[in-house]
C-alpha cells in the first residue's frame, strides 16, 4: 500500500520515483512491480475522494469489483444462455471461496478478475454481433486499464483476441473487420504501455522492472515452499474450495470436446450459445495451462482471470448433468429430479461459504497458494 500512498503525495512523480527504489535493491524484487500503476492510481483516487487510509481504499475497491463481477455475470447468462443458468452461476459465485478471500484483501487480483470479466462479455458481443462497431471504443479501453493493473493480463487480452479473430474467419467477415481488431488491440496496448513508461521513468527502467522481477522467483522462499505443486495443482485447489462448481465445470468441459456433440444435443443449445460455451471452455483450459507452466506460482490468485467464466461454465455443466439425469428417468421424474438440485446447489453454496469462514477467517489463511488449499482441512460448520 506504500505504493499508493506515495502517489497520493505526488501523483506525477511517485511511480519514476518507486521503480527506482525497486530497481536499486535485489531484496525488493521478491514483491509486486510498482508498475501497475492502474491498480494503485485507482487506490489513490478512492483514498483523496474519501479520505480514508490505503488499506480501506483498497479493500473497497476490491469489494466492489467482486459485485461487479457478480452482476457482469448474471448478465452473461441472462444474456448468452437463459434464467437458470445464471441464477446457478450467481449463486455459486456468490459464495466462492475463492472470490470471497480476494474480495476482502487490497490485492489487485480480484480486480483484474473483474475486468477480465467485463472484457470477455465485451468481446462475446462483438462476437456475435458483426456490426457492433461502437463496442470497440470500451472495448480499449477496458483492454488499457486491464493491462495496467496487471502485466500477465496481456495472456488473457491475447487469448480473447485471437478468439474474435478466430470467429471473424468463422463469419467469413470481410478482412477489414480482422484488420480493425488487430489494430484496436494494438493500440490498447500500446497506449497503456507508453501511459505506464511515461510514469515510471521509461521504457528501459520498465523492463528492467519486470527482467528484476522474472529474476527473484528461483530465489523466493516463499513461491518454493508454498506455490510449488504438480501440474493439476490449479484444477485441486478450485476442487477444494467449491466441489460442486468444480465438478460442474469439469463435467461440462468434457461434454463440449468429446465428439458427439453431447452438451449441444442435450441442452438443445442455439449456434451463438456452442459458440459461447467454447469460449468459456478455451478461455478456461488455456489460462489454467498457461499458469501451470511456470515453476512455483501455483497460487489461485494467478487465475482470476478465468473466475467468472468458470462458475458460468460450472452451471452450464449442472444444466447438462440435470437434464441428462431428467431424460434418463422419464418426464414423470421432473419435479423431484429439479427439486433434488435446488436442494444440492443449496446445500453446496452453504458449504463453500462455511468453507470460506473457516479457512480464511477463523484459521486467518493469508494467501490463496496451493499449500494451503491443500493442507486445509475441510469444515462444513459455521
């Protein structure tokens, strides 16, 4: 939080200033890079307009994004897939643990979460929208402010972009509409890279700043005790904390890629809705592979990218498991069957959030890193 609290005291001159001092110590390099400086600008603001202290800015601020996230996802659903799906994506999400515990801290983590989020919509409806041209000014600049409050969102800018290329040649748009896309991502980012440059000092020092960074991993006591797991680390860690959601998403991956058609045939999904769950599902699979490469950064908070799309992703997964139990059984069996679930999704959000007191409030877990997901005990009491 020192970060913006300087900025508070010198708005133009702190981040020149903080790179610096980060650059000039080998023992700083272990911490977060001062060159987010979209995450603390935004601390900054909160803290000069309410005059409150940055750990309360910062908290608010996380706060809210978890809220916002909450409602861009009901809206997805809403608008992508139908009422239920979002009511049990909402419900679900409400009490993640793993949204609750960075709702609650001043990370920038469940921020770039929410954005992401917001992101991702913006580039579904341009995805079935060919001609909603006017989305692509908010587009940018959600994409600016994106890469400034965490450099690894460029993974998740690039992956939504390759995305509406990828259905643009589905379309079999004229090339212009690709043309436009490449061209509004480019300058997205390079107008966020240049805003952020100018602030701290340069291009030279920025990466420097992140080559400092990249360096101190190997060295981090922490990453190698508690972030260092095997590679289905990410998958164990969301099982963990929400099974059902867990369970949901898995079920619902592998009824999309195996052939046959199976979630599209059960669910009778329209071609904008397959074209939705496939983006759910290639926004999922490769954020959790991209994460997993790296040596010792299993830690949840590296993918909260991907939070709102996998509790959506979980609830199409238990539209499918429910209608596939439906026809097994015969029509006569649709009362208790729809029932049976309303009582599970229940019983699940009650667990997730006793899970999430217990684990994050009464034993006070600091992080979200898979050592402590893992050696968490799990409690189903208040």
């Amino acid at each position: 939080m020192n970060y913006a609290t300087r900025v508070v005291a010198e708005p133009i001159a702190a981040p020149g200033e903080l790179v610096r001092l980060y650059n000039s110590a080998p023992g700083n390099w272990i911490y977060p890079v001062p060159l987010r400086i979209g995450h603390y600008y935004l601390i900054a603001g909160i803290m000069k307009v309410f005059g409150v202290s940055a750990e309360q800015a910062g908290v608010a601020l996380s706060t809210s994004c978890s809220i916002v996230q909450l409602v861009m996802v009901a809206l997805f659903g809403l608008r992508f897939f139908d009422r239920w799906t979002a009511l049990t994506a909402v419900a679900l999400l409400s009490v993640s643990p793993h949204d609750l515990a960075m709702a609650r801290r001043v990370w920038g983590d469940g921020v770039s979460g929410c954005l992401a989020m917001v992101f991702f919509w913006l580039c579904a409806e341009i995805a079935v929208r060919p001609r909603a041209r006017l989305l692509f000014l908010p587009l940018g600049i959600c994409a600016a402010l994106f890469l400034l409050i965490k450099e690894t969102g460029g993974f998740f800018f690039g992956f939504c972009i390759l995305g509406l290329l990828i259905q643009s040649k589905r379309q079999n748009q004229h090339w212009t509409r690709a043309a436009w896309i490449v061209a509004g991502a480019g300058a997205a980012a390079v107008c966020s890279f240049a805003i952020m440059a100018w602030l701290c000092g340069g291009v030279p020092a920025a990466f420097e700043t992140i080559r400092h960074n990249g360096e101190s991993t190997p060295g981090n006591a922490y990453a190698v005790l508690y972030q260092n797991g095997p590679w289905y680390s990410f998958p164990l860690g969301l099982g963990i904390l929400s099974p059902l959601t867990a369970f949901g998403c898995v079920v619902g991956l592998i009824a999309l890629i195996l052939p046959g058609d199976s979630l599209g045939r059960v669910l009778q999904l329209t071609e904008t809705q397959r074209t939705m769950t496939w983006g759910l599902a290639g926004i999922i699979l490769i954020v959790i592979v991209a994460a997993t490469l790296p040596p010792d950064l299993k830690n949840l908070r590296y993918i909260s990218f991907i939070v709102g799309p996998w509790h959506l992703m979980a609830a199409v997964g238990l539209s499918y498991t429910l209608e596939r139990i439906r026809n097994s059984l015969g029509s006569h069996a649709a009362v208790p069957v729809i029932g049976l679930a309303i009582v599970l999704v229940f019983f699940s959000c009650w667990a997730d959030y006793s899970r999430f007191r217990d684990i994050f409030v009464q034993r006070a877990v600091v992080d979200l890193d898979i050592r402590h997901m893992v050696t968490s005990p799990v409690s189903l009491s208040f």
